[in-house]
C-alpha cells in the first residue's frame, strides 16, 4: 500500500514538472513570437524615418536648387539696376526707352483730349488753354525727369527733349478739343495723335548719339 501512494506520490510530481516545462517552453515561444512582432514593427518604423529623411533632404536640395536661381536673378537685376543708374546704356535701349515714353505720352494725349472735350466749360478757351499748359508741361517734365537718369555715350538722354516741343503739343491738344462736334471722331483723333506722336518720337530718336 505505502509503495502504491509513493508511485502515485511520484506520479504527480512529475506531472507537476511537465506541466511546468510546457508552460515555461510556451512562455518562451510567446516571447519570442513577440520579440519577432518588435522586429517587424521596429523595421517598419525605421523605414519610415529613412523614407522621411530622404525626402527632407531631397525637400533641401530643391529649395537650394530655387534660392540659388533667385539669387542669380537678384543679383542680375541689381546690377541691371546698377548699370542704369550709372547711364551706361546703348543707342538700342536708349531707342527703346524713348518709344516706350512716348507710346505712354500717346496715350495720355488721347485722353486728355476726350476728357476736356466732355468738360461743360469749354466756352472759355483761356481757362483751357491754361489747363491744357499744365497737363503737357507736367507729362514733359516727368519725361525729362525720367530721361535724365540715363547716359548715352556720355550724354544725358533728357538732352533729345526741347521746350519748344512742347508748344506743339499743346497747338495740337488745343486743336482736337475744338473740332466742331459734328466733325470730330474718335478714330480720326486716335489716328491723328498717332501720326503726330509718332514723328515726334522719330525726331527725338534720330538725335541718339550712335
């Protein structure tokens, strides 16, 4: 009898131990089988900061890449800028220059001409007269203001502009606003204001020193 408690004694130790070797060997695999799932989630985060850094350093080459091409215009429009107020232009960007202003001057004789012809008080040519000496005289001397920081083979560009033009263009203002209503057009004074500024403009064009 004491022999059969001592082998059921026995059998249930070992029991005991198995079942504590299997659920130490099933620790053990759950362990590792987290270890495993760290890996995969640590090498998929690793990745997305590569991919991360990768892309922010791409992010600064491009954004060098775009300083540097801003930098290169700034420093072409400085000195652009630096040569201009120096006056070292050419006869062709002097030329060009003095079609722009005058196209500008064209245009603003247009409408000098239609605004005044709309005024009520026309009747009064010496008030008109006076206006019209003011308006060209303010566009002639911004003209002569603006040229005036340019040189052409040494000469200040404003030199080409003479006080006498400006009689003409007042005559010729003065002109268009008291052309009987039945007679006058618009078309026929945008072409005449044309003809007139244009061969003004080739006038003050040929006196460019070459």
């Amino acid at each position: 009898m004491l022999s059969i408690l001592l082998q059921t004694e026995n059998l249930n130790n070992l029991t005991e131990s198995v079942n504590k070797v299997t659920d130490s060997s099933i620790r053990i695999a759950q362990a590792a089988n987290d270890f495993g799932a760290l890996r995969v989630t640590f090498g998929v985060f690793m990745i997305f900061i590569i991919i991360i850094v990768i892309l922010f350093i791409w992010q600064i080459f491009v954004l060098s890449g775009k300083l540097n091409t801003i930098y290169g215009a700034a420093v072409k429009t400085t000195e652009y800028f630096e040569t201009s107020a120096e006056g070292d232009i050419g006869p062709s960007q002097a030329q060009l220059i003095v079609r722009r202003n005058f196209n500008s001057l064209s245009q603003a004789i247009k409408y000098y001409i239609l605004r005044i012809r709309l005024e009520n008080h026309i009747d009064d040519k010496n008030k008109i007269k006076v206006k019209i000496d003011r308006l060209v005289r303010n566009e002639f001397s911004e003209l002569t203001t603006y040229l005036s920081n340019f040189k052409c083979n040494e000469k200040v560009l404003s030199f080409i502009v003479e006080d006498d033009d400006i009689q003409m263009v007042e005559d010729f203002i003065f002109e268009q606003v008291y052309i009987p209503k039945n007679d006058f057009t618009i078309s026929n004074m945008d072409q005449s204001t044309s003809i007139f500024i244009n061969g003004l403009k080739l006038s003050y064009i040929k006196k460019i020193p070459q």
